[in-house]
C-alpha cells in the first residue's frame, strides 16, 4: 500500500513539475514577444485552485494532472476581440515569434534537464564500484573476455568510476551496431583490455537491461541469503503458510544456499508442485506450493511472490561520483544530447520494426518508476525528472499535429507557401494527431499492463 502511495505522489509530483516547466516556456516566451496570455493551466478539467493576476491573466490548477495549457489571445478561437488588443493576438504575431513561443515549451523541459543534471553531478551519486560480480555463460561478456573480479577502468576511453555510470552510452552504442572496447584491471593487477561487440545483441532484445540481460555482465552482488522479506498477497506464498524471516533451505530434493539458487531452483518448476523445506524460530517445517507460471521475454518460468530481505553493499564496494562546477555543466549538457539522439533513434527504430514496441512505457510505468525514485532519495527523483523531462521534449516535437511540432511543421508549410494552411487542413491534421495520439498511448498502456501482469 505504501508503495503505491508513493506511486501516485511521485507521478503526480513528477508529472505536474514537468509539465508546469513546459508550459511556463509557452507562456514565458509570450509574455516577452507581446502576445497576451488568458490562462495558465496546470491539469485539465474543472479548476480546484484558479485566481487572476497582473493584465488580467487566470492562473489555475485543475484536477486532472496528465497535461496543462497556456491560452492566448487569438482571433482563430474568439473573433469578438477588442481592437485595442488585437494586436496582441498570438496569431497576428510574425512567423518567428510564434515559432519561438512554440518552440519555448521543449525548449524549457530540455533546460530543465539540464539543470536537474547539473545539480545531481554536483552533489553527486552514490553508486557501487564498476567491479564485474558475475559473468553469464556463454554471454557476449563472456566471449569478450570479462571475468570475474575485473574492474572497469574506460569503456571506449571514457573514465568509468561506478557500475552506472555509462549504461546509457552502452545502450546507444548497442543501437548504433559498434563494438566497444573496455579496459579492466583484472584480479592480478594487471591491464587488460576486452572487447563488447554490442552489434552481435538483437536489435529487438534491446531494453533498459543491456547490460545484464543482453551483454551478460553483472556488478558487483553481495551474497543475498534466502530469507523472505516481503510476500505478495496474491501469489503462491501468500497463499501458503510461508511467513516473512521463514529461511528458504530446500526447494523439492535441492538444497538452497542463496538467494540465487533460489531463484533457479524456482524457475523451472513453472505449474509444478513442490515441497518447500524451511528454518523458523529453530524449527524445520515443509509447506507445499505449486509457483506460478509467468511469460518473460517469450519464456515460461515459475514465480512464488516473495522477495529477499535487504542486504547493505560493503563500505569497500561503494563510491560517491562527483564533478566540479564546469566539469559537470559539460556532463549535463552531454547527458541531455546524448538521451535525446537515444529517444529518437529509439523511436525511429520502433517505427520501422526493427526494435521492440515493448520499449514504450506509459503512465503506470513512470508512476511505479516515479516511486521507487521518491523513495530512493532526492538525487535518484531528479535523475528520473530529467530523463522524462528530456522525453517530453522530444516527443512534443515530432511533426504530429496538435502537438508543438505539428504547429511548427505548419509554420514551416506558412514560410514556403507564404499563407497559413486552409482550414480543411488543419482540420485534417487534428484528426490524424488525435488518431495518432491514441494509438501510441494505448500502446503505452497495454506496455504497462503486460509490465505489471508480468
């Protein structure tokens, strides 16, 4: 329960910042250029807070919390405008002061990622030693060379100081097909130098897991033991008579050391009955479930519905990563181009089928994400605002009408043509936006509701 209150909290919090950072680029730009503002709207619907300010502007916050808006004077939407103010009419603006109030919205969400980046790098993050924990058995890691107890010291030349730090560059690597070098220290002391040759990873295997899931590398693990935390209620342990501190000790005939062998005892006995053997308060007892059958990636594998008790990373494992004042105004403005070229690469590839559409997360997806950051800590919360922040940007800016690039593709068609498109085409073009807009946010749900089934 808690975890979904921090659910909705995050999203809502993440969501109405982010969109309040948007719009107040559309209304800021405005203001400048003479245009004059009616509305600023954080939500949609009926307001739950409104009051007016100075030249008459209704400021509001209103109770659906997906979108926002900034109205204008214009005589498209009201032809009854006095004349006295119809000069301040957005659409008898010029050409380049409508594009720069429309561009100022993704403009602004860029900015504020920059930001938010600046200010985490230079805090700082804590992270974990880029020391190679495990190597998968015949993985792209394995035949690179890694092994276990390396510690990566440059990934393409790049510094590397914690396990995280260039999973992002990695995954863009991986959508460009390149292969990567990466220098290690190995357990003896010695340099070495592996290859990653991300080109060999499916194109549609490509996820947030690239790392582990298609590179096959793992950071540094502390050894988990199989003690159950936490129990779903509606799953195999909750409805048996496992009790959260029960330590897992046998899965049917095989003996349980870790968290580990847990899992891979558990994996294959998808629908199957079997005999759980367990410690409680110095006590031996056996409890019979039968673990649920669960498909990932196209694979049948049994779930039980329990999770491990923490476990705290060793003093001698952690690092706290941290960039001065110019260092990081160099980092941030980099980690805002490189996730942008990312998304749209992304996106481009999506369209084209050649990477997976389960890559599109909606709503439900980014409330959990939203969560799980709040409650890891302010530095992990501003991470995850840049990044969709950075999202929000890009993707207003895709020539789709009723978004930001639609309205800039129609100015475009205005500086060619030397007039503004006919009403039937603008018409025509909200129609498809709308069609559009559907179509990829029940995607975006359906992703989300797989996620969570799963």
């Amino acid at each position: 329960m808690n975890d979904f209150l921090f659910s909705i909290a995050g999203f809502i919090l993440a969501i109405g910042l982010l969109v309040a950072v948007h719009e107040f680029g559309h209304f800021w730009v405005a203001r400048r250029l003479g245009v004059k503002v009616l509305k600023f709207s954080i939500g949609f619907g009926r307001p739950l807070w409104s009051r007016v300010g100075r030249d008459g502007i209704e400021y509001a916050i209103a109770a659906l919390p997906f979108g926002g808006y900034v109205k204008m004077l214009d005589e498209t939407e009201d032809e009854n405008i006095p004349e006295h103010e119809a000069h301040r009419a957005f659409n008898r603006q010029a050409l380049w002061k409508r594009t720069a109030v429309v561009v100022a919205g993704p403009l602004f969400n860029f900015l504020f990622a920059f930001v938010a980046y600046w200010f985490v790098f230079m805090a700082g993050i804590d992270g974990v030693k880029p020391i190679v924990g495990a190597v998968v058995d015949g993985s792209l890691a394995e035949r690179g060379g890694f092994k276990v107890g390396d510690e990566i010291l440059k990934i393409d030349g790049k510094a590397t100081r914690s396990w995280n730090e260039h999973r992002l560059y990695l995954f863009n690597r991986a959508l460009a097909r390149n292969s990567v070098p990466v220098q290690v220290r190995t357990q003896e002391g010695e340099i070495a130098l592996r290859r990653l040759h991300l080109d060999a990873v499916p194109l549609r295997e490509l996820d947030a897991g690239l790392l582990e899931n298609g590179i096959g590398l793992y950071g540094y693990i502390p050894e988990i033991p199989p003690v159950i935390g936490s129990i779903q209620e509606d799953s195999p342990a909750g409805r048996s008579a496992l009790r959260v501190g029960d330590r897992i000790v046998a899965m049917g005939d095989k003996r349980i050391e870790n968290w580990r062998g847990l899992v891979d005892a558990v994996r294959p006995l998808a629908g199957r009955s079997t005999i759980v053997t367990l410690e409680r308060s110095n006590q031996r007892l056996e409890v019979r479930l039968r673990p649920e059958p669960v498909e990932v990636r196209d694979t049948t594998i049994g779930r039980i519905g329990i999770s491990p008790k923490p476990v705290s990373i060793p003093e001698e494992y952690r690092v706290h990563v941290t960039y001065g004042p110019v260092d990081a105004v160099a980092k941030s403005a980099g980690s805002v181009w490189v996730m942008s070229v990312l998304t749209l690469k992304m996106l481009a590839k999506i369209v084209t089928l050649e990477v997976s559409a389960k890559n599109i997360s909606g709503p439900l997806t980014i409330a959990q994400f939203a969560g799980d950051s709040v409650q890891v800590g302010w530095d992990r919360f501003f991470l995850f605002l840049a990044i969709v922040s950075i999202s929000l940007g890009v993707l207003n800016l895709l020539p789709i009408p009723v978004l930001d690039g639609g309205h800039l593709l129609y100015y475009a068609m205005e500086a060619v043509t030397g007039g503004p498109p006919s009403k039937q085409v603008l018409l025509w073009g909200q129609q498809i936006g709308l069609a559009m807009l559907f179509a990829l946010m029940s995607l975006a749900f359906y992703n989300d509701i797989v996620r969570l089934l799963q």
